[in-house]
C-alpha cells in the first residue's frame, strides 16, 4: 500500500492534467490552474524543511569545528539578522518590501551588489573554459574554433574595421572598383548565416529530443513505470 | 504665360499663399470629419475553445483609425441584455484593434453589443447587434493537432512496451556518459575525496529533475557500496527531501543505511548565485573527487562546472537546458546531450517497460522527421512553383497552420 497510493495519486493527476489541456469546459477547465496553487502552498510550507536543514547543517558544522566553521557563524548571523529585520520591516512598515524599510536596504546594498559579483564572475569563467575548448587538437576541435572567431568577427566592431580595410587592400589593384564590397560586411553576414542555419538547426534537434524525451517520461511516471521518485520503489 | 509674368505685388502673392494654406488646412479638417463614422460590420459570436463566461466582438477598422490621426481615440464596447437597452461600457480597446473579449458574462444568457468609435470631440456608434450567447465548450478542437499526436506517441510507447515484454531484444546505443558514472566514483574512492552532485536550479515538477533522481539513486548506490562520502547540496527545499529519500534506499539497498547522513544533503539557497557561490565554496573546501551535475541549469552551470574544473574533479554533467549545454561541453568531462538525460533510467534499469518506452520515442522521433521532411519538400516545391502551381504553397501553408500548437 505504502507504493501503491503515491503511485495511484500520480495516475489520476497525470490524466486529469492531460484531461484538462483538451476540455476547457468547468471543473476541467481550472483544475491545472488549481493544482499550480496546491504545490505553491505545499511549497511554501517546504521552505521551512529548507530552513531546518540549512540551520542544523551549519550548526553541526559549528559544534563539530569543521574546517570553515567561522563561514557558519557569518552564515547563520546573515540568516537571523535578516529574518528579523524583515519582520521588524513588516511591523513597522506593514511590508517588508516597502522602499527604505531596513529590510529593502539589506536588499538592495548587500544581496544585490553579492549576486552581481557572482554574475560578474562568469565573464573570466567564459574566457578560461573557451581557451580550453578552442584549442585545435581534433577536427572537431578546430571546426568549433574556426566559427567561433567567425562568429566573434561577425559580432564585434574589429570584425567589420577589419572588411573595409581587407576591401581597401584589394582596392589597390588597378582595374578593380571594389567600393561596393564595403557594404557587403561580409563577416556580419557569416556570423548571421551560421547563427540561422546550422545553428538553429542543431538546437531544434536537441530541443525536439528533449521535448519527446520528456513526454516519454511524462508518460513512464504517469503509468508507474518510472518510479525513481519514490523511496522504496 | 508664366505666372512670374503677372504683376501681382508682392503682397497679393503673400496673401494667395495664405489662401492656398487654408484651403489645405479645411480640405485636410473637412476630410477627417468625413472620417467620422461608425464601426461596420460589427459582431458578436461565443468565443471559442474556452470554457464559457466570455464573448468575442469584432468590427472592420474605421477609415479615420490611422497612426496619423490624432482626432480618432479608441473603440468603446457597450453591451446589454436587452436589444432596446440600457446599454453599460463594459470596456474599450484602443485604436489599431478590432476585437474584444467581454469576460464579465453568464452562460447561456442573451447578450447584444454596440461598439461606438470615440473621437476628440464626438463619437459614431454602431447598429446593435446580438444576441451573443456563451457556452462553455467540452473539447477544444484547435488542440486536436495535440491529441493525435498524444495518441499516437501513447500507442508506439505502449506497443513497443508489449514488443520487449514479449522477450524482443531491442538495442540501445552506449551511453558514454553513464558509462563513466562507475570510473567516476571509483576515481573519487581512489584519491580518497568525495563525490559532489547537484540538480541545478531544476524542482520537482521539471521532468529533468526526476531524470535526475534515477541517476542520483544509480551514484548513491555505488558510494555506498565503495563506502565514499556522496554530497548533494540543493536549491529547493522539494528537491532536497526528494533526494534524501533516494539516497537512503539507495544506501539501504547497498547494505550501508549506517552510511546516510542527512547532513550531506542540505539545502543552501533559493538564490541562483547564492547557491553558485554555496557550492563553489564546498567545492573549494571539501575538494571532490567526481562532480556530477544532472538536472536544469542556467547561468550558474559555468561558474560552478570551471570551479569544479580547477580542483581537478572528474565532470558528468547532463541537462536539457540548450543554453547552458555549450558551457557543459568545455567544461566537462562528460554530457549528457538532452534526451540522454531521459534516457539515462532506462539505461540503468533496462527492464522491458522501460526499453519499450525508449524505443517508443525512437519511432516517433522517425515519424517526426518523415513529416518535416516532406513538410520541406512541399515548401521548397511551393516557392518555387508559386506562380505555375500556387496550390502548393497552399498545401504548405494549411499544413503549417494546421501542425503549430495554439
């Protein structure tokens, strides 16, 4: 039984969900909005499990001295210190959220400015795991490089400077009235051709397998044949 | 004659040029008034495939409705239940629409409609029209193109399932990523560090994070039985009771329940760079051994997948996210491409349900590729022969409209 009932509940909301995308008619008709509320309460009530954990893990950290204990310390005063501001927030302001209240203060000076860090960070990330990525060892290696300083051309100021210079160049030669071939930014239309085409392309594939993966999984849990989701299975 | 040659002082041209400007302005005003006049063609029908309480109203745009006409303002919607009235605004749409949806209506009940055209100064109402009557529909016909296909991907699924229970063998291709889960856990287990998994960003309704969860429970396993410390630290608070759970039936399984501790799995933060910055610091810290990442990702997925790099972590990443699969590629040492990931819980439990299941999904990604391949055919067919052979431009156009989801 202990299997059993979550997998009969995971039936009938999986066919009722199904149901309702094709009847529009009442109650089909606002059940998956319905269903939306129910795991937003659920999962509002889960972040107090989240909350519980993240407590006891880095107080056991503490009691334990485990290496970067101190990181605890800063990391549970972090959490209290703003829990109660946002409360003294709501009492004084009736909402935490309230421009100027201690609460949105915390916000915009100290979580913003840390998550803009972070952000930030992804920049010398792009640029160490694209050197890597970029070195012509293989074939395919050298194709990935190849396009991309085509594409980095395509998209950057140096790449067109670079045309009307290469047009200039060959401009010398007597005879030639190559002016028209300016306008041409051959690198831009390079970078737009390999943007649509392949690479469009190749993200549809991806994006239709995964989709089709994804309603076969659908399905494999809908009938409890996958049932990875549940313990004991 | 030139009009040059006329003497005519230079007053009297000043004064006909005033005239000639004056005319323009009266001619322009006279033209605008004449603008002045009320939605034709206006009607109100049930609105379809939707389940009831709202009508539809469309009219044919007025001459005046331009983006250069200033006088003209917007459409006012009025309706009654009754033909001779009262009529109440029930709402308006600004200039350039012609349609609007009254949602504020009963079922079943007679509804009749004027639109009036507003302008600066004045206003030019339609005739009356109706009665409109809701009625909630019980099938939504334009999703008929959804059904068929549910039908059919149902169908193949379920007959290829029948088909391996049957004892067919069906092949599936390696999966280089899985096949290295072992070596990754093993290397892990030899340096003596543990193993680091994350699902990302992904919770529990993302199909993906259930992907997931099967390949958690296959690395659990596994380091229980080579008795390595397994860390998953998590987004959402769902996710990390989803994973608990996994864990320990995976440790249960492999005879080590002694070896769960719940601690391993926390939760950090529902931040996305909180939980980057979270987990690159366990990373840094605890320095594991094997990393794998397996759910959905977006732009944390390089911050955390270099991080792992530079503390030489062996990396099996996997993710449906097309974005974030680039970032992936350089930085790890494995990826599960899209559907692999879907496909990993078949490969690690091939049992004849879940082979037939994968089949299933091969033979309608056939079936797919058929129909955008004809689909193809007929297009380049049509735009090349638009002019001796329209029809098929037609054909293509109805096929288009026809496959594409509302």
């Amino acid at each position: 039984m202990r299997l059993q009932i979550p997998l009969i509940v995971v039936l009938v909301t999986g066919l009722l969900l199904i149901v309702t995308f094709f009847i529009p008619h009442e109650p089909f008709g606002s059940l998956e909005q319905r269903f939306l509320i129910w795991y937003s309460i659920v999962a509002g009530f889960t972040m107090l499990l989240g909350l519980d954990s993240l407590t006891r893990y880095h107080l056991v950290r503490i009691r334990d001295k485990i290496k970067g204990w101190g990181f605890s310390i800063v990391l549970l005063l972090g959490l209290f210190i703003t829990l109660g501001l946002g409360f003294y927030s709501w009492a004084k302001y009736q909402s935490p959220f309230t421009l100027g209240s201690p609460f949105m203060f915390l916000y915009t000076y100290v979580i913003i400015p840390l998550q803009a860090t972070m952000f930030a960070l992804l920049a010398f990330f792009i640029a160490s795991a694209a050197y890597r990525a970029f070195r012509a060892r293989t074939t395919e290696a050298t194709l990935l490089l190849v396009a991309a300083v085509l594409i980095m051309l395509g998209r950057v100021p140096l790449g067109g400077w670079l045309w009307h210079r290469m047009v200039d160049f060959a401009d010398l030669i007597p005879g030639t009235h190559l002016a028209g071939l300016k306008n041409l930014e051959i690198f831009a239309r390079i970078n737009d051709w390999i943007m649509d085409i392949p690479q469009t392309a190749a993200k549809r594939g991806i994006f239709i397998g995964a989709t089709l993966g994804g309603i076969v999984m659908s399905i494999r849990i809908i009938l409890g044949i996958e049932r990875s989701y549940i313990s004991g299975s | 004659m030139r009009i040059s040659d006329l003497k005519i002082s230079k007053i009297s041209r000043y004064y006909m040029v005033l005239l000639i400007l004056g005319l323009m302005v009266f001619s322009i005003s006279f033209a605008q008034e004449t603008n002045i006049v009320a939605p034709a063609n206006v009607r109100v029908f049930d609105t379809p495939n939707d389940g009831g309480k709202s009508l539809s109203v469309d009219w044919d745009l007025i001459p005046a409705d331009t983006a250069l006409n200033p006088n003209f303002i917007r459409y006012e919607i009025y309706r009654s239940g009754n033909p001779s009235g009262p009529f109440s605004n029930v709402g308006f749409i600004l200039k350039g629409s012609n349609q609007y949806q009254d949602q504020t209506v009963l079922n079943h009940k007679k509804y009749y409609y004027y639109v009036q055209a507003a302008f600066k100064d004045t206003t030019a109402q339609s005739a009356v029209i109706g009665p409109g009557i809701s009625i909630p529909q019980w099938f939504n016909i334009a999703r008929i193109n959804v059904l068929l296909a549910t039908i059919i991907l149902s169908v193949l699924v379920v007959w290829y399932i029948e088909r391996a229970k049957k004892g067919e063998k069906l092949f599936i291709r390696r999966i280089a990523g899985i096949d290295a889960i072992d070596d990754a856990v093993g290397r892990a287990t030899e340096m003596g560090r543990p193993i680091l998994f994350s699902f990302g960003l992904g919770v529990i309704t993302d199909v993906v994070t259930i992907a997931a969860l099967s390949i958690l429970g296959k690395i659990a396993k596994k380091s229980a039985e080579y008795q390595t410390k397994l860390l998953v630290p998590n987004n959402d608070p769902i996710v990390m009771a989803a994973a608990q759970e996994t864990v320990k039936q995976s440790y249960i399984e492999a005879g080590r329940p002694d070896m769960y501790n719940e601690n391993n799995i926390p939760f950090l933060t529902s931040d996305q760079f909180g939980y980057a910055a979270g987990v690159d610091g366990i990373m840094l810290r605890e320095r594991p051994g094997a990393v794998f990442w397996q759910g959905y990702f977006y732009a944390e997925s390089l911050i955390m997948a270099e991080t792992g790099h530079s503390i030489g972590a062996i990396q099996i990443a996997g993710t449906t996210a097309v974005t974030q699969l680039p970032f992936f590629i350089a930085a790890c040492d494995y990826t599960l491409i899209g559907e692999e990931m879907y496909a990993a819980s078949c490969y690690l439990n091939p049992d004849p349900q879940m082979l037939g299941s994968l089949k299933g999904e091969d033979a309608s990604k056939a079936i797919i590729v058929g129909i955008f391949t004809i689909i193809v055919i007929i297009a380049t067919a049509g735009f090349l022969l638009v002019k001796p052979m329209p029809i098929i431009n037609k054909i293509f156009e109805t096929l288009v409209s026809w496959f594409t989801a509302k």
